[in-house]
C-alpha cells in the first residue's frame, strides 16, 4: 500500500486506525467541554437544553477516565532535603526563580 507520505517521508500515524479512534474520541471529548464551557462559564449564548447536558455528560464519562476513585500512596517527587544544592538551583531556575535569592531566604530562614 503506497497511501500518502508526510513530509518525513514516512506514513502518517493518524491513518492507523486504532490511533485514528483515539484522536476522534480526544477531538469529541474537546468539543464536549467546550460547549460546556461557553454555557456554564462564559455565557456566550450558548443554551444547552438539560438533556443536552446529561447526553454531554454520559460522553464525557465514557471518554475521559474516572479519577474518584484514584487513591495516591507513597511521596510525590524528591523531597527538597534530599536534592542536592545544583540539583534544586536548577528545578528554582527552571521553574522562573531567582534562585540565589530563593537560597537566601532557605538558609536565612533556616538560621531564625
């Protein structure tokens, strides 16, 4: 089969039909919570009847996976004791810090 190339040259995923679902399921759960938006938050005149809004809820639960239910156990990431100085220099600049301003007031903190 010689379908269509990219520019890669390479056959494009979205022609895999088991990909193809996935992203018709992402692009109808997206148009979904956009109309709900526009008429919950936005108020852009949209109107959704209530029956529009149980039909957009019933999608909505059987694409986007139910997270109620999700229990967490165990710590979330690396504790600020235990990364090294650079290491948390670093994490400080990337996340948009003054990191030596940041370590100063750590280590003046640290002292009161």
């Amino acid at each position: 089969m010689s379908g269509v190339k990219g520019r890669s040259g390479r056959q494009p995923e979205i022609l895999n039909p088991g990909r193809k679902a996935v992203v018709t399921a992402h692009i109808k759960t997206s148009k979904i919570l956009k109309r709900f938006q526009n008429h919950f938050f936005w108020h852009s005149g949209i109107e959704l009847s209530v029956t529009q809004i149980k039909a957009g809820e019933i999608l909505l639960r059987k694409t986007l996976p139910d997270l109620r239910h999700t229990e967490h156990s165990g710590e979330i990431g690396i504790p600020a004791q235990q990364l090294s100085q650079d290491d948390l220099k670093l994490r400080l600049t990337i996340a948009g810090f003054d990191a030596d301003e940041v370590m100063e007031r750590l280590s003046s903190n640290a002292i009161n």
